[in-house]
C-alpha cells in the first residue's frame, strides 16, 4: 500500500475537506495518513475509487475475534478515554472488515451531523447504525459508515482494526471525531 502525509490547515474546520454522502473521508488540521487504498464500491462522478485519510493512534486491544456474536455490539474506548465507539460482527462482508469474512468492523458513537448519540441504535437486519435520535441520520455499516437517510453528510468515523492471532487491535481513525478540530491531536472544538 502506498501511504502519502498530507497537512490540513486550520484549527476551526474551516479547512475541512468536504465529504459528501459519496466521498468519504476529510482532514482538519491533523497529519493524516492518505491511504492508497480505493474503497471498494464507493467511486467519484468520474469513476475513480475514493480514498480513505486515515488518522494513526497508539494500537489498543480491544477484544478477541472468538468472544464476539454476531450482531451483538460490544463497546470500547478509542482513541481517548471519552470517546465511545462499538464494535460488531456484521454478518455481512464490509469494508474495512477483519476476521475470515471480513466482516467485523468498529464505528464512533456519535453522530456526524451535531453529535447525537448512537448508542443502542445498531439494526442486526440491515448492519446500520441509527437512525439518530435528534435528526434521524442513519449510517451503514458494510460501506465504511456512509450515510444513507437523515440530516447528516458525513459519513461516520470508522475505526480501523488490524487482527493478531484472536486478538483485535484498533489502530487508527478514518475520519474525524464529533466534537474533535484534530484527529491526531485530539484537540476539542473551543
Ligand atoms: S445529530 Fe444526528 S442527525 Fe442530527
């Protein structure tokens, strides 16, 4: 895989690349990893496979392949101890998915759009996450968290996983927190 560093610009999002329901991923104020990678299934207008910018955090444990049921969120802390994510055995095959069939993948909890919380909301039926309290974004799963009804434009911050023997290991961030003006730095919004 060929990795390129960009920079973005500012503190205040105003540098943010824009994403919309096609395009994926964004960068505001952080060094982020743009992975050479297409996503699979998701091109621009032109026919292009978007990519994916990636933020790396330290790598933590988060559980083991073996101990998850399929459809069950378990949760976990990442990248910060404030910061609530799931992870779940889809079912499905996704993307950015691990395990023999690829299917287990890890999601932020908190709404692209203002922050609402997701949590509870996961659809075991049809692999998304929401509809969202507030507005009613709902995100799915098998396509990197890309929205697919509500308010919301953005897709949601997929946490990228990387497996060792049984164990699960969260290693990164595509896209940027709720809240967060920087992925590396974690800095909040003033
Ligand atoms: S905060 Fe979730 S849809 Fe508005």
């Amino acid at each position: 895989m060929n990795a390129i560093t960009i920079q973005a610009h500012d503190d205040n999002g105003a540098g943010r690349q824009c994403v919309s329901r096609r395009a994926f991923l964004l960068s505001s104020g952080a060094i982020v990893s743009l992975a050479g990678l297409g996503i699979p299934g998701l091109v621009d207008a032109a026919g292009t496979p978007l990519q994916a910018l990636r933020a790396t955090y330290p790598r933590q444990r988060i559980g083991k392949l073996s101990a998850l049921a399929k459809g069950k969120p378990v949760h976990f802390k990442y990248p910060y101890p404030s910061v609530d994510n799931i992870l779940v055995k889809l079912g499905a095959p996704a993307g950015g998915g691990i395990g023999v069939e690829l299917d287990v993948v890890a999601f932020n909890l908190q709404c692209t759009h203002m922050g609402g919380p997701l949590h509870g909301s996961y659809k075991e039926a049809h692999q998304m996450l929401g509809p969202c309290p507030l507005h009613l974004t709902t995100f799915d799963l098998t396509r990197h968290g890309m929205v697919v009804a509500g308010h919301g434009t953005e897709s949601l911050p997929q946490i990228v996983l990387e497996v060792a023997g049984d164990d699960i290991h969260a290693v990164g961030v595509m896209g940027l927190i709720y809240g967060y003006a920087h992925n590396v730095t974690g800095s909040r919004r003033g």
